[in-house]
C-alpha cells in the first residue's frame, strides 16, 4: 500500500479507479488550513491521477443533498454545491468527498457506469443521505459500496439523543449501538458507523459492500480524525470512470 494513498480491496469493474489519501498526502479541505497550501495538494491530487477536469468538491452540511454532475467540472478548487454526495455517468468525472472521522462510501455499478461518492456522518446517516444516492442507480442489486476510513466502533461515543434518532429510524439500529457502561449519567453509547451504514444499504437491496476496517481516530499515522485534534486536516475518498478506448 503506498503511504500516500489507499486503494479499495473491491471486485470493481477494470474501468473504474478508486482512492482514499492518507495523512502522508496532506490536507485537502480548504477550510482546515492554508488555501495556498491545501489547493496545491488538490492540484497535486488530479496531476497524480490524470484527471483532465476538475473534482466534484463539496461544501458538505451533513444534509441529503445529492448533486448530479451532468457536465465536466471546471475551474481549479471550484465547490459545485452544498451537498454531502455526488453522482455521475461521465468518464473521468471524478466524485469526491472529505472526512476525518465522518464515513466516506465510494459507490459503482458492476457494468461500470455510475459511480457516486457519499459523506455520511451520523446526521447524514439519520438525515438519508445514503438513500437519496442510492435512487439515483438503475440496479441498486448490482451496486458495489466501498466504505472508507471512519471513526471505528470501539471509540465514537455519543449520547442519548443520538441513540433515540437512530432507535426511531428503524429497530435494526439496535445493532450497532452499545452502552458505555451502565454507570454513566447521562447515559453514553457507543455506535458502529460502518454497521448502520450496511443495515441501510441491506434495506435498500444493496449487499456487495466491502472494506470498513480502518479507525480514523485510533490510526494517527494514517488518518485525520476531528475528535482527536478538532484543527484535523481532512482526507479525501475519490472515484471516477476512465475513458473507453475505442478499437481502430
């Protein structure tokens, strides 16, 4: 694995590429650091990759919004919408989103098509930012999900308010929430971001999903993560479509 990037361990189609940077890369949010030095690493970021147009970059709100990105993206470091995912068919659109403990999930169809790229931290998971992607496919049974580094299981606490939101989405979410201890007042939880993410996508008939095994928090040498250091840089989880070569 390079230090500077991970590539998804997933059965994508061969016109499909898939990333996610690490710490060794940089900082690519603008409004975690120097614009100068963060619209370098994204200007290092496309030279690396040989994107001829510019990412899908979002001003991510934890919303639902999905953009659909219908024409090549121009214009260096240019934020399309305030939105938490983006979807497109083009070849070498790239869709990308940013994180430091929030779940990144990198999407295709097995025909190699449609791709998408969701941020998804808990108010996005509640607020259905998943599902309002996933619609946009024609098959969701011949979707594949990547999900990115995310705040792992064993650390990202929360309290009782969280649990209630989730517990009145849908039973199943049970699963993936665990008391602390029963001595705390008030109560915290424990919840698996990566598990409520795959009871969404099950309801939704998507079950290709891989990765999930990385902790941004408890993994310093590889990832950002906001609850660690709240003046954390952010990663970026990105995927695109190469351009068929036609024969002759």
């Amino acid at each position: 694995m390079s230090t500077l990037y991970i590539t998804p361990d997933w059965p994508a189609p061969e016109n499909i590429q898939a990333i996610c940077t690490t710490v060794s890369f940089g900082n690519l949010a603008t409004h975690a650091g120097s614009q100068k030095y963060v619209l370098a690493d994204r200007l290092k970021l496309r030279y690396d990759f040989e994107l001829p147009c510019e990412p899908a970059w979002l001003n991510q709100t934890h919303s639902d919004h999905v953009a659909l990105i219908q024409k090549p993206i121009q214009g260096k470091g240019s934020i399309i919408a305030d939105c938490d995912a983006s979807y497109t068919t083009l070849p070498e659109q790239a869709c990308v989103v940013l994180t430091a403990d929030c779940l990144p999930l990198l999407i295709c169809d097995k025909a190699g098509q449609q791709i998408a790229a969701v941020h998804a931290g808990w108010k996005g998971l509640a607020n259905g930012i998943i599902a309002n992607t996933i619609r946009h496919f024609t098959h969701p049974e011949e979707i594949l999900v990547w999900l990115g580094p995310a705040m792992g299981p064993t650390v990202y606490e929360v309290g009782q308010d969280v649990v209630d939101i989730f517990l009145g989405l849908e039973s199943d979410n049970q699963k993936a929430i665990h008391p602390v201890s029963d001595k705390t007042n008030p109560p915290k939880y424990l919840i698996d971001l990566y598990q409520l993410a795959k009871i969404q996508l099950a309801k939704l008939g998507v079950y290709d999903i891989y990765g999930g095994e990385y902790c941004t928090y408890s993994q310093p040498d590889l990832f950002y993560s906001h609850r660690r250091n709240a003046e954390s840089g952010r990663m970026a989880s990105m995927i695109w479509k190469k351009r068929e070569i036609l024969p002759g």
